[in-house]
C-alpha cells in the first residue's frame, strides 16, 4: 500500500487555486449541483445566445473559466503553466463540436496539428487528443458502422476523412507526441476502433504514439482490449490504450431502448467498476507492450494502480502509464497523485465560447449523474476555505 499517498491532502490539491478561484468553483458547484438549473440551463443559454443576449461574458468568467482553458491555444498557456507548477501535465482538447462541413473538418484537422505543434515545443503538455467527429461526418461513420454500401461520393468522402486521421497521426509520429483518439457512440466505435488500430499498425512500432479509447461502462470493451492488444502481441506494435469509464450512458440506453436492440451499458455501476479495475490490472501487468491512460475521477481506481505500480515495482514516472483528469475536477486527486511523482495530466478543453457550450452542458449534466461527485467537490472545496480562514 501507498500510505503516503492521500486523496484528503486539500492543501496539495487545491495549492494552484486563490481564494477567488475556490469561491468562484464553491458557488458554481452549488448550482451544478441544483439538477433543475442543468436541465434547463442549455436550452435558456442556447436561446440567449441565438437572439443576441450579451451573456457571453457571464459563461466566459464562470463555467467555461472553470472547465476550460481559453477560447485558443494561446490563451490556454496560464492554465498550462498553472498545472505544470504542481507537476500535472495539460492535454489540449480542441472542444468544437456539432459541424459537418468538409471545410470545417479541413479547419478541426489543421487546429489540432497545431496543439501536437505546440506539445512538441512544451514539457507540460505530454499527450495530446482528438475525435474522429472533429473530422469525420457522423452520419458517414454511422453507414460504415452498419455495413451499408457507400455512394461513390461517400467513398471519396471517406477516404478524405482518413487522410485527415492520418494527418494528425503522422504528424504526432514526426514530432515524438503522443496523440489520444477519443471514444464516441457505440454505433459509429466500429470504425473508429478500427481506425484507431490501423494508425497504431504505423505509428506504434517503436514508441508509444496513438492510443485508442475503451470505454468500460459497455459490457464489451474489456474483451475488446485484451483482443487488440493479442492484435498488438502478434503484429509487434505497442498498444496504446487510453481506459475510461464512459461518456454517453443515458444516450446509449434510450437509444437501444428505441431501436428495440440490447443495450452496450453494463447492467450496473458495480460491473463498469470491476471491468474498469480489471482493464488497470491487466494493463499494469503488460506495462511493456501496453502504454495506457487512466482517465478516471474514480479515487479508488487511482489508489489501485497508484498501488500496482509500487507492487510490480514499475517507475511512477515510467511513459507508458498515466492518470488523466478533467480541468476543475478531482484536484484531489491529480496533484496529490503528482506530489507523489505519478505521471498525471489533465484535460484542458478549449475553443470559441458559442462552440464549446455543448461540451460544457455535457459536463454539468454528466457531473449531477455522477452519485456523490458534486458534493464530494464541495466538501473538499469546502475544506481547503475553512483551511484558509483558519490560518
């Protein structure tokens, strides 16, 4: 066991944070956690937005300046050199979502060879991410998934959308950055696995460079990882596999519900978390030839592999593992996991305010689904002010 290692340390947790920051995340958390105003926060804030209402400023200085890093990549620097004081890394996560121009995917593709650009030239930002929707048409990817025949438009159109992949990818390989591809819908992750695994079959034969997404919340995604990477065994590359919980629950049920299919969701929370602290144990137990990601606001998934790692005796700074968190969540956890030398990064979303607003409402309505995570912030929050007064 790791005893040094403490989840309650606010001081470590929260040292990066004035006494602005904390009160701003106080009150901000306190209406999150108000299920009423998240459910009808979006369509009010949407309509706001569309007929010209100047609230712009009041998203920008409260939840897009809690959950994201600036509007470009220039503005995301003092949060990159904010985590990096406390020894957490930054994942640029160019956040637009929604589109489906060609010209738009041209422009996502561009934007996010300019963040591995930037990883190139930065310590602090070790991974960098995308999805396959910032590039790809959805519409297009869901007729792949499905096994439909393609028009001879929709074949070029695709073969288009691949070379973007491969752009970012190549790219990524150039310049020594690993890049992250993002899990989306079980009815378009066909394609995108598929992708995903092609890219490693280029980029991973050396090092580390593209990771794939599993998302254990579906009941198959821990089989799936442990067939890739007999896939990765046999073909001599390293898998690159970045292991979450998952993202797209609620959708994922009704839509199965609706379509009369069986749903991909596990049947409860206590399966995703077994399948989630199995995918960690076999990851740690193939460290050499598997490079991961744990992307979990999970404390006792973090203490689980914090604790692996001691165990098998593999370097906390060893590259081929890394915790992973989102921006103004679960401080707790990123730097005291970074106090204690563990290789940590967080998510820094960031884009056009009007652009990033589906990520963010995303983020309040999967955070007030999340039993006890709202109050577990505010109780820690809470903590490190009574801290402070005290002192």
């Amino acid at each position: 066991m790791n005893e040094k290692l403490s989840f309650e340390n606010t001081e470590i947790a929260f040292r990066h944070s004035t006494n602005a920051d904390l009160d701003r995340a106080y009150w901000l958390f306190k209406v999150i956690n108000v299920n009423l105003l998240v459910k009808i926060g979006p369509p009010i804030t949407n309509f706001a937005m569309k007929i010209g209402l100047p609230i712009k400023g009041l998203i920008k200085a409260t939840i897009f300046k809690h959950f994201c890093g600036g509007e470009t990549i220039e503005e995301c620097s003092k949060t990159t050199s904010n985590l990096a004081a406390g020894g957490v890394g930054t994942i640029l996560d160019y956040s637009v979502e929604g589109e489906d121009s060609e010209q738009v995917f041209d422009s996502t593709r561009d934007e996010i060879i300019r963040t591995i650009l930037t990883a190139a030239k930065s310590k602090s930002i070790p991974l960098t991410v995308f999805k396959v929707t910032g590039v790809a048409r959805f519409a297009l990817l869901e007729k792949l998934d499905a096994g439909l025949k393609l028009s001879v438009d929709e074949q070029l159109e695709w073969q288009t959308a691949q070379d973007r992949v491969l752009a970012i990818c190549e790219m990524a390989h150039s310049e020594g950055v690993p890049v992250m591809i993002d899990a989306e819908e079980s009815w378009i992750q066909k394609t995108i696995d598929h992708l995903a695994l092609n890219m490693m079959r280029f980029f991973n034969k050396e090092t580390n460079i593209v990771y794939n997404t599993y998302q254990l919340y579906r009941h198959d995604k821990l089989a799936s990882l442990i067939a890739d990477h007999a896939v990765a065994e046999l073909e001599g590359f390293i898998l690159g596999a970045k292991i979450v919980r998952g993202a797209y629950m609620e959708k994922e049920r009704k839509r199965a519900e609706e379509k009369g299919y069986a749903s991909p969701i596990q049947p409860n929370k206590e399966a995703t978390d077994r399948d989630y602290n199995d995918a960690i144990i076999y990851c740690a137990d193939n460290v050499n030839n598997i490079a991961f990601v744990a992307g979990t606001h999970n404390e006792e998934s973090c203490r689980l592999l914090a604790d692996l790692l001691n165990e098998k005796k593999i370097e906390h700074k060893n590259p081929h593992v890394y915790f992973s968190q989102l921006l103004g969540m679960s401080d707790n956890l990123s730097f005291n996991l970074a106090n204690a030398n563990y290789n940590v990064a967080k998510y820094v979303p960031y884009g056009p305010v009007k652009a990033v607003l589906p990520y963010l409402f995303r983020r309040a309505q999967e955070n007030t689904a999340i039993a006890g995570q709202m109050s577990r912030e505010l109780s820690l929050i809470s903590k490190e002010r009574k801290r402070r007064g005290a002192a």
